[in-house]
C-alpha cells in the first residue's frame, strides 16, 4: 500500500501511499509501522501536529530541534499545495548543505520523511492548505532553531516580495553560521 522513492538526499524520503476509490471517494493507509519498518524506517512518532496556513505564498521554516529532542518528521498535505524543503544540516555529511525540494499536495498523496539533522520548511502553494506532521519527539520550543529560510541556497521558485513569512522566521543565521548540532553518523 505505499511505495518509497529516493531523493537526491539518500537519507530523505519519499513516500507515496495508494489510494482505493470509487464513486464515493478513496481510502489510503498513509502510516502503518510494520509497513514502514519492512522498508527500513523504523522510526517511532509520539506526537501529530497540524499547520494551516490561509495564504498562498505563507512561507513556513526552516526549522528543526536540536539534541536531545531531535525529530525525525513524516510531512503530509491535507489540503492544498507545498513546497516541502530539508536541508541537510549534519556537519560531515556528503551532502552537507544541500536540500531536497519536493511538491506535496492532497492530490498525489506524497510524504515526505525528513530525519534527523535536517532543517525543514515549505512554501505553499495554494490559499487553505493543511499540512500534518508525525514527530519523532515532542515539539520542545525550548530546542527549536531556525536557519534562515533566505540563506539556506534553496530557490523558492518566487519573488521574496511576495512571500508572507512570520517574524520568528526571518532574520536567522545561514548555514555558515549555525552552530554544530549534528555529526553526521552520529545519530
């Protein structure tokens, strides 16, 4: 009932439920852990999230928690439109500073598994969109950190100007500036 596609990141994921439908809509499974686990994410989630952002154009991250809360996310669109981004953010990595940009919609179901050691975001791309998140750990506002969304090298495909970001979201350091949360490996 799903299928796993890789991205230019080995360690990000792609995952694409199928839907059963009919006349009266469709049934998709969109986690089961033993599934997940035949294709070796074993990962657990403790806690569901939700984000609805009205605006077309709300950009959302890059955000991530820093050790000892960590997350491993599992993002999917409800409703609505994205651009989900994670940059890889594990120093020694191989694709240290590199992202992967993936649309995710209501429509084609996908998700997107972002582990450890990455900043995530994503811009949408339609008014009305919902995006539910599985969390590896409990969100911890304490252990949260912000790469700048503008500075991470990651092309947003639209004019700054038309952007609609929080405060929280703006001003945050580059790459370059972060200090060292995660090794590579070490996780």
């Amino acid at each position: 009932m799903l299928e796993i596609d890789e991205t230019a990141i080995p360690d990000v994921k792609v995952i694409v439920t199928k839907a059963f439908g009919d006349e009266r809509g469709y049934f998709s499974e969109s986690f089961n852990e033993r599934r997940f686990a035949e294709f070796g994410l074993w990962h657990k989630f403790v806690q569901d999230s939700v984000s609805l952002s009205r605006p077309k154009h709300t950009l959302r991250g890059m955000h991530f928690q820093v050790p000892p809360v960590a997350q491993v996310k599992l993002v999917r669109c409800l409703a609505g439109a994205v651009l989900d981004v994670a940059v890889d953010i594990r120093h020694g990595s191989p694709t240290y500073g590199e992202h992967v940009a993936i649309e995710l919609s209501a429509e084609n179901r996908r998700q997107l598994l972002i582990p450890y050691g990455f900043a995530h975001g994503f811009l949408t791309l339609t008014p009305d969109t919902e995006i539910a998140y599985k969390q590896s750990d409990y969100y911890a506002p304490e252990h949260e950190r912000v790469l700048g969304y503008d500075r991470a090298g990651v092309d947003w495909q639209i004019e700054p100007a038309k952007l609609i970001v929080a405060q929280k979201d703006q001003g945050n350091p580059s790459l370059d500036d972060l200090p060292i949360f995660f090794r590579y490996g070490a996780q």
